[in-house]
C-alpha cells in the first residue's frame, strides 16, 4: 500500500467527513503505526494514495493526481445517492478514481416506484430512474461492479446510549422527529389517522422563527409574532387570521396544479406551520379527521438533547423517516434506534439499494409501500421478531458504527484500509 495522505485544508469543507472519519484515521494510523498524514495542498504529492472528500475533486485534481501516479480514494457524501456532481457525468474523471467511500446505498436497479400526491392528496406510485440515460447507468453499473464504489453507513454525530426498553413495556407505536420535511410530514399524517404516534412526535421549526434568522429562511412576520406571543402558532391562530405566508412557491388562495406533488419538495421542505395545518386540511377533505391538537403539539415540535432524545427513541416500538427516493435512505437516525433497540420503519424502495452493513427487510428493518397502502398491516410486530429483529441490528450497531477509542468504529476503518490495500494489490 503506498503511503497515504489525507488532504482536508481548514475551515473543512465538508464537518462530517473531517470529524467523522478523517480525524479518527489519523489517530488510528498513528497508534498502529500505518503512514497517514494530513496535508493542505496537494502540489507536489505524487506517488501516494490521496483521501479526500469528493467536493475537491474536479476533473482537473483527477487528472493531475494520476499524472503524478497517485491513487485516488474518493469520500463521497452528497445527502444523495447520487455521486459527486463534481466527477458524476465526466466519465473519463470519474473513472480514474481508484474508489469511491459512497455514504449512502448503491443502487442496484435503475427504477424504483416512486410516491406521487395528487392535487387532492391521493397517494399513487411512478416509477423514476435514477439516472436519465443508458449510456450513464451503464457507466454507473461498470463503477459498481468492479468494485469501485464502496456502500459506507452515515454513522450518528454522538455515540447513542444503549438504553433497552423491554418489548412489554414499549409504547406501540411510532416516533417521527425532525425537520417538517415534507414526504415526512405526509407520513406523520398517515400515521396519525392510523393511531400509530405518540405526542412526542414533532417538527423542530424554532429557529425559522427567531428575528435573527436570515432573510431568506425566516418565517413571515405574522407567524414570528404569534410565535413570540404563544411560544408556537397556534392552529386557532391560524384559522382566524388573514395573512397568507411568504412562500414564494405556493398561494394558498390559488392551488396550481402540481403543488402537492412531491417532486416539488422544495416547496413545502422547512416551510411555515399555517402552510402545514393549511396541507393538514387538504388531507383530511380526502382521508378523514386527524386530531388537531396533535398536529399543532407536532408542528410546535421542541428540540430534545440527544440524551433525552435516545430515551425517547428507546420507549416507542418503531422509529420512523420518509426520504425523498433517491436520498440517503439510511441516515443516522437509523443506527440511532438501532441502539436504543427501536425497530425502524422505512419506504419498500429501501431494498433496492446495496448497504453496508448489509441490511436487509423484516431482519433488520421493517418495510411499507411507497405510497402507504400497508401501513397498518406492517406494525403488527410480536415479542419474538422484536427481540430477532433488535438483536440483529444491535450486533450490526456494536460491531460497524461505535467507536470509543477512536471516535469511530475500529472495524469500519479497518474496512476503508483493507479496501485501500486491496486497490493497490
């Protein structure tokens, strides 16, 4: 193996790769004696193997490190499944990266269904490619199959207390927590219907109301006021008051067709919560009654400390997200309920991507339809494949993600050197 070096210049570019994965391998390499050192320039490296995070590597810095006969290994993390749009679509860069440490599953299929919202809220599937062309999926199967690009888990932040809550004494139900995305929102609704969340669900907006938040991202100046006056916006205040928010992609009092379709996510991702009851209302016009007083508990969601927040994960049964369908479709939330023993609840696409570790349906996750005409059937888990399913993915938990000495697990930074060493055997 030539000797490494990690080229991340300060301020990082990208916190989670430094912190999470560059920091602990240096330390790692230094208490095993491996030759890892970190740089700020690449000028002058050659004959090396250079780790970097995918964001600096333009054709260019490709093409320049391999004159100079350095191996590339390529950490890529772009929220996506997607790779790096920096070497993604220049087949000639992209082949000449060694690997490719993707934080996310690989697809194993160019098409998926994918969930569609009609203007009345009624929930269909599409399919949807993952790439547009053949001659790009073909690319991509080629970089797939020769092994070059190399599935990584999207480890949590903080190791997570390992706080069992035995089966008996679990509430039955699903948390949801996190920004008011919007595919997860339209879960949270489905759900609720279903009596299967608890009050401790909600979507942490606090910020969007603060006056020193930026322009741009700031709530309008109704909802800042009622947020300073309440603590939240109440769903009352909603109903009685005439404004109509600062979304500049969707008026209220003039539905365009396509709004409520989710590819337009950027409409509604982190938008004000008079547009949530607003979408709450449309909703029930076609499903039903949903309590309103858990919606306004839920959209006035509060921030809990990741302590607290492991606990709660711990006392419910199912811990559950919606992501967009070709976004990374294990966050860390995942190994988060992995630890507290909590079974996740994830969209049935998930299995069409290859993850590491390998996870697969009703053993390590439990799966419902795209567009949730199971929902109810799934959670119907018993004590015993509980106890299988939690065991399964503790011991995946305990043996790839935490890591006390180093900061990550010692087994997954084995894997990303091994996986070096192979490349330049």
């Amino acid at each position: 193996m030539k000797n490494l070096v990690i080229y991340d210049p300060e301020p990082y570019m990208h916190d989670y790769i430094s912190h999470k994965f560059f920091v602990p391998l240096l330390k790692y390499g230094a208490e095993r004696n491996i030759s890892i050192r970190k740089t700020d320039s690449l000028n002058g490296i050659k004959n090396h193997g250079v780790l970097s995070f995918a964001g600096y590597l333009t054709p260019e810095a490709i093409l320049r490190l391999k004159e100079n006969e350095n191996q590339i290994f390529s950490f890529d993390i772009t929220d996506s499944t997607w790779l790096c749009d920096k070497y993604m679509y220049d087949h000639k860069a992209c082949s000449a990266i060694d690997l490719i440490f993707k934080y996310s599953g690989i697809p194993k299929v160019n098409e998926s269904s994918e969930l569609r919202i009609s203007d009345s809220i009624e929930y269909t599937k599409e399919p949807k490619k993952y790439l547009q062309t053949d001659e790009d999926w073909d690319f991509f199967c080629g970089l797939r199959d020769s092994g070059k690009i190399i599935p990584m888990p999207h480890i949590p932040w903080q190791p997570c207390s390992l706080r069992r809550v035995k089966f008996d004494s679990k509430l039955k139900k699903c948390l949801v927590r996190g920004s008011n995305h919007y595919l997860r929102y339209h879960l949270y609704m489905v759900l609720l219907l279903h009596g299967m969340i608890t009050k401790w669900s909600g979507f942490i907006l606090k910020e969007y109301h603060e006056r020193s938040m930026v322009d741009e991202f700031r709530f309008c100046d109704d909802c800042v006021e009622a947020y300073e006056k309440y603590g939240r916006v109440p769903y009352e205040h909603y109903k009685n008051s005439k404004h109509r928010c600062n979304n500049a992609y969707i008026d209220m009092d003039n539905v365009k067709e396509g709004d409520f379709q989710n590819h337009n996510n950027h409409r509604w991702n982190n938008k004000c919560v008079p547009m949530y009851y607003w979408l709450t209302e449309r909703f029930m016009e076609r499903h039903g009654n949903l309590d309103m007083a858990m919606v306004e508990n839920a959209l006035n969601g509060f921030r809990l400390d990741f302590e607290d927040l492991n606990t709660v994960i711990a006392h419910h049964l199912y811990y559950t997200d919606y992501k967009w369908i070709y976004s990374i479709d294990i966050p860390p939330r995942f190994w988060e309920g992995a630890a507290a023993g909590t079974i996740n609840l994830l969209p049935d696409w998930t299995d069409n991507n290859t993850h590491f570790p390998d996870l697969r349906p009703w053993t390590h996750y439990v799966p419902f339809d795209a567009a949730f005409d199971n929902i109810e059937s799934v959670l119907d888990i018993e004590g015993e494949r509980y106890e299988q399913m939690s065991h399964e993915c503790m011991k995946l938990y305990q043996t790839w993600i935490v890591g006390k000495e180093f900061g990550a697990s010692e087994n997954l930074m084995n894997r990303i050197l091994n996986s070096i060493e192979e490349c330049g055997s």
